[in-house]
C-alpha cells in the first residue's frame, strides 16, 4: 500500500482517487479552494440552481466504468440519468430552426433535410461518418491509453480526404485541411458550416487552425448522445465525491499546496501553505501545467522533447449569465438551444484574435441556452432557471464589457426563451477568469499542437491528471485521465492501457 497525494479534487483528480483507493492505496486529496468538483459549480440562490460549469454530459460510459471499478453500485444507481431530447435546438442568423434528435443518425438527416433543405442531411451525415473513421483510428491513443513516447505519429490528421472526380481529384489519405476548410468544402451550407463550428467553438477551439479531427466532436455527441443528471451536472460531482469517501479516500479543503518535494531522485511528498508536510511515494497533480512547474520549483515537468502544455492566451474563457425567470417552463421546450452568431468572422476573431491587435467582443456571440426539465432546480413549477453560455477571449473584460455582453446575451436568447428579459426576476453574471478556461478535448492532427501533455512526468512518481493533461478536457476525457492515471501508479509506467 502506498500514500498517494493527490492536489485538486476536480473531476479527473476525483476518478484517479477513488480508482487508486479501491486498489489498496492510502489517497489523501488537497483542495485549495473549499468543494470538490473542479469547474463543476453550482449557483444557489433563493431556490433557484444552476450549473456553471459543463451543462450536458456525453460518454456517460466513461461514469459507468468508474463506479462499476469502484464498488458495487452503479453510476443509474447513484445518479438519475436521462437523455436530452432533442439533442438541441438550432437557430440560425437567417431564422431558420432545426431540433436535432439524440443519438439518432437517421433522425438527424430527415431533420436536416426538411428544415434546410433536401441533401443538407446526406452532406452533414457524410461528413460524420468520415469523422467516424478519424474516431476509430485514433481512440485507443487519445482516450484509453497513456500518451505514447512517439507522440508525433499523432500529429498526422486522421480525418479522411474527400475523394474527388476528374483527372486532378484527391487520392486517399489523410487531410492537412483545418476544420474550418473542410466545412466550407464538404458542407456548403453556412447553416451547417454554422453547426460544425459551434461544437468546436463550443470546446474552446478556433476552428480555423483546429485540425479536421475536430469533426470527431459532433459525431461522439451524435453517437453518444446527450445526458442530464437530476439535480444538474453538479449531482454528478457529487456522486463521484461521495463514492471517494465511501473507499476511504481522505479529503482537506482549504489546504493549499505550495510545493512539490523531492528526495533521492523522485517525489516524497507535498507542502501546504499552513506548514505541514504530507508525505506521499507518489503525487497526482490535478491542475495546470503552469501551476504544476511553479510547485516544482520552476522545474519544467515535462522534458523539451515532449508535448507541451497549450499557452494560457491560447485558451478561450466562458461568460456565464444564470437567470431566474418567472413563468412556468412550456412543455415540449427544448433542454438545449444554440442561437447561433450572425457575424461568425466577427465572433471568431472577438474570442481568439485575427492578427496581432486587441480583441474586440463580438456584439452577437453564440449563446447556448439551458433551460432543464428538472424540479431541483427551480422552487416551483411557476418558475424554471435559464442558463446561458458564450465562449469568449479569456481575459481583457472590464466590469463594464462584462455587463454589455451580458446584456446582449440576454437579448438574444429571446429567440430561444420568448419575453426572457421581461419574465427575470434576478441575473447573476460569472465572467470568464483563469480558473474558468475552455479545456478541449486532444485531437489529433497539425504536428501534435492540439495534444495535451502526458500522464507520466519526467519526475518520478509524479503524474498529471485533469483536463490540462492527456487526454484533454470535457467531463468524460478528464474522467478517462483518472482511469490512466491510475493504471500507469497500479501497474507501473510501461502499462500500455485498458485492453
């Protein structure tokens, strides 16, 4: 049995200690800040809740093998899970609207088909079967097994170039295209152009450099589907907590860790900011990989021949607006609207920057808007709580912009929530700070610049867990990134992953 430290108790750090308890370790987790669960929040107030973190989960198999591995109650048993449907609600800057069925290829089509006319639904399903192939080539290396020595292989695009007619049509292999690239050549449509994007800009990703891989974001929806736990995502959380402590897993809130010690060549334990020493044979850090160096004494975790970490100006933020509405939710409302941006260029460039100048908000964003079916979260059935999102740059809001834009989102989620202004009681605006960044998902592709860095260290006894590290961000990868963690500790660094 081994002492295992573990910094953060976000979702990632969360699935690697309750998997490395059941396996017989002693697994005390450090939280500076005073709940578990990392960017899963909730607001409260006046009996209204409301997620501030992901809203929706996708890969709940990922869930279901955590409390399957970790004790005999299953993740329905802890958690009342159902799938959202439709998948979501879609409108665009032209006025048209299109509901999209969950986990349902052939109801997407026709969907797509009568709303934006015939064959939009053979181009959007064509382009996810070739993401499907993107998926199937890359989702033993991104998501179950640690990141590989070799990690360049993965910086080869596995999204399937288009065959063309004619004496100069393309041949086979893989594209160099950027998802943006692709979308205008495969789609047309910029309604569906519209719905591509937004999956990518959704994670924080610009889809003008992300790679083609990134269509593999909307096919794990598709496939996957949508799911909502009762009481919100922040249930989830929960569980997950509660199933830790029920393996012995020992929390400390409000205990800051200030360094990462050393002795005779590998990790011995942790410093708090109180004093104390914890010692530990090893140390699983679930936090950025800027923070990780500072614990380290400025020592860089990862040598310069390995991934490194994405620069925080490379990440995008989230501006969060929860609204309590009085009126009682109409039956049939869609859980998910996105209302999608009339100047995507503008948009665009507002969040990720277009040369070198400053970045100037957006006046329209894209605003997905939440609006659960679900009791807990309002205080009757006369009122319901609203949630809207927007990616946006992740810093350079002053208190000023912060309210404009929220202002604004509010104005346009009224095509999703009619009188939404009119019917809200009270709004509370979470703008974006350095503890809210977008963590996307690893994708393969354009030399490796869209991986996240490694599990393993080259500190020994050290590992990297959380949406920062491979296999990147979103509530199933950083849930994927406990279950690697703990194989490398439980079967030593040349475990090659779940087979």
């Amino acid at each position: 049995m081994a002492r295992i430290a573990v910094i953060g108790a976000g979702m990632g750090a969360m699935a690697a200690a309750a998997r490395l308890a059941v396996a017989g370790h002693r697994v005390a987790v450090f939280e500076r800040d005073a709940t578990h669960g990392g960017a899963v929040r909730r607001l409260e107030r006046d009996g209204f809740t409301f997620d501030t973190g992901p809203g929706l989960l996708h890969l709940p198999a990922v869930y279901r093998d955590l409390f399957l591995k970790t004790g005999k109650e299953s993740l329905e048993s802890c958690v009342e899970l159902s799938q959202v449907d439709p998948a979501g609600r879609h409108l665009f800057a032209d006025g048209t609207a299109v509901s999209l069925p969950n986990a349902s290829r052939a109801g997407v089509l026709a969907a797509l088909d009568e709303a934006l006319g015939a064959g939009a639904g053979e181009r959007w399903s064509a382009l996810v079967c070739r993401a499907r192939e993107a998926w199937d080539a890359t989702r033993r290396p991104l998501l179950e097994e640690p990141l590989w020595p070799d990690w360049r292989v993965l910086g080869r695009d596995p999204y399937p170039a288009v065959r063309r007619r004619g004496l100069f049509g393309r041949g086979k292999g893989p594209t160099t295209a950027t998802l943006a690239e692709v979308a205008r050549r495969e789609l047309a449509d910029p309604r569906l152009i519209a719905l591509l994007e937004s999956h990518a800009l959704a994670y924080g990703f610009d889809p003008r450099g992300a790679p083609a891989s990134a269509a593999v974001l909307p096919y794990m929806e598709q496939t996957f589907g949508s799911w909502y736990p009762r009481g919100g995502l922040r249930a989830l959380a929960d569980a997950v907590y509660a199933r830790c402590l029920a393996r012995k897993v020992e929390f400390g809130f409000g205990a800051e860790v200030t360094g990462i010690v050393e002795k005779d060549g590998r990790v011995a334990g942790v410093e708090l900011a109180d004093g104390r020493f914890a010692e530990a044979e090893f140390v699983v850090a679930g936090i950025d990989p800027g923070r990780l160096a500072g614990l380290c004494g400025g020592r860089e975790p990862w040598g310069a021949d390995e991934v490194r970490p994405v620069p925080r100006e490379r990440a995008a933020g989230r501006l969060t607006v929860c609204l309590a509405v009085r009126g009682a939710r109409p039956e049939g409302a869609a859980h998910r609207t996105v209302v999608h941006a009339a100047d995507r260029a503008a948009e665009l460039a507002g969040v990720f920057g277009d040369g070198p100048g400053p970045r100037t908000p957006c006046d329209r964003p894209t605003v997905t808007v939440l609006r659960p079916d679900d009791p807990t979260t309002r205080p009757d059935d006369a009122h319901e709580a609203v949630t809207l999102t927007a990616t946006v740059a992740p810093r350079g809001l002053d208190g000023a912009a912060v309210a404009a834009v929220a202002e604004r989102m509010t104005e346009i989620a009224e095509a999703a929530v009619p009188g939404l202004r009119e019917r809200a009681l009270w709004r509370e605006v979470l703008p974006p700070t350095d503890d809210t960044l977008v963590a996307g998902p690893a994708l393969a592709g354009k030399e490796g610049r869209f991986l996240r860095p490694g599990n393993r260290t080259r500190i020994p006894g050290l590992y990297a867990v959380g949406g920062w590290s491979h296999p990147g961000g979103g509530l199933a990868h950083a849930g994927m990134s406990g279950a690697i963690v703990a194989g490398l500790i439980v079967n030593g660094d040349d475990w090659h992953g779940s087979t």
